[in-house]
C-alpha cells in the first residue's frame, strides 16, 4: 500500500527480492483496476507517468517473481545478480536455468491451459452449447437405434416374402408335378386301352376270315 501511495504521488518505488512478489502484484493490480482510482487517475494531468509508474513498478516484481520460480525449480539459490561469476560458472549456471525456465515454462501453461478450461466450463455460452452438443448426441443415437431397429424389421419383412415366395413356388412346382404325373398316367391308360382295341380288332377280323 505504501508503494502504491508514493506511485500515486509521483515518489520513486523499488521492489527487493525478499518481498513476496505475489502479494505484491496482486495488491499493485487490484489498485490499477480500482475503478474510483482509475477514475481520479484520469483527471489527473500526470496520469500517463503514474500508469507508467505502477506498470514498470509491477514488471519489476513480476521478473523478481520468475527468478524466484526459477530458483524453485533449480532446487537452489541462484547467487546474486551483482554477484561476478567464474565463466564456466556462468556457462554451467545457464544451462540448468535453461532448463529450469524450461520446466517453469510448460507447468505455467499447463496451469493456464486448466484455468481457461475451467473458464470456458462456467462460461454461460459454452454451457449452452454443451448441451446442445449433448442433445444432439443423443438425438444421433436415437435416430441410430431407430434406423436398426427399422432395418431389422424390413430384414424380417424380407425373409418372411422370402420364405412366402418359396413357399408358393413350391407348392406350384408340386401342382405341375403332379398334374403331369396325372396325365402321364392317363396318356399311359389310352395307350393300353388303344392297344388292346386294337389287338381286340384283329382277332376278330382273323375270325370273320
């Protein structure tokens, strides 16, 4: 607050590594996003030098923040910037806070890529085309099982005509083999009866003679 008070004042601010950056930061934002101090700011002739102020002041906790991180993830404190270093222990420095800021980097995009999921989930519109999309899964699986279940019957409706046309073939097929059994028979008895007229006729001429 008291950094605040001398930004608002045009006194110079300066941020130290002991401080909690965090706390910090949030109490700097929350006083630049004050809507009654923003907008007493702004009627101030010197607005654009204190905005300048408070946003520098903020970038300046903001970098002590992320050494603070970094020195996290290396498992120990990095010697002090004023602190001249031995060149290859600069060199060797440099590579684990490479690979330190690496590791920084990834868990800062995970946690940002959780909060806008978590933002996008309370969003009213994305609410809205959640279900939505929900409705017209469910409406896809309906119309899924009604298309099975309508090409099952025709299925059924199929081999059953199937079956009712075999069967009728059938039954015609036996008719007709039976109709040609018959009049064999009966061509079969003509043919006797012919004969034995026949047969009949000549005896009796032979005894006329």
């Amino acid at each position: 607050m008291t950094e605040n008070m001398a930004m608002l004042k045009q006194e110079p601010v300066k941020a130290f590594m002991y401080q909690d950056h965090e706390a910090h930061i949030q109490v700097h934002m929350a006083a630049m996003e004050d809507p009654k101090l923003r907008q007493i700011v702004g009627q101030s002739p010197f607005a654009p030098a204190i905005q300048a102020a408070m946003a520098t002041h903020v970038t300046e906790h903001v970098a002590m923040q992320y050494r603070v991180e970094i020195q996290k993830n290396l498992g120990v404190e990095m010697p002090s910037m004023d602190t001249d270093l031995p060149e290859d222990a600069e060199v060797e420095l440099s590579r684990l806070t490479a690979m330190a800021a690496d590791k920084l980097l990834k868990k800062d995009q995970a946690e940002a890529k959780q909060k806008e999921n978590q933002r996008q989930q309370n969003d009213p519109l994305t609410q809205i085309q959640q279900k939505e999309l929900a409705i017209k899964e469910q409406e896809l699986k309906h119309k899924i099982n009604f298309d099975s279940g309508k090409l099952q019957l025709e299925a059924a409706k199929l081999e059953s005509e199937n079956k009712r046309v075999s069967a009728q073939i059938g039954l015609k097929a036996g008719i007709e083999l039976s109709q040609a059994e018959a009049k064999t028979k009966k061509e079969g008895v003509d043919l006797s009866l012919n004969v034995a007229k026949t047969l009949l006729n000549t005896e009796m001429s032979e005894r006329d003679n």
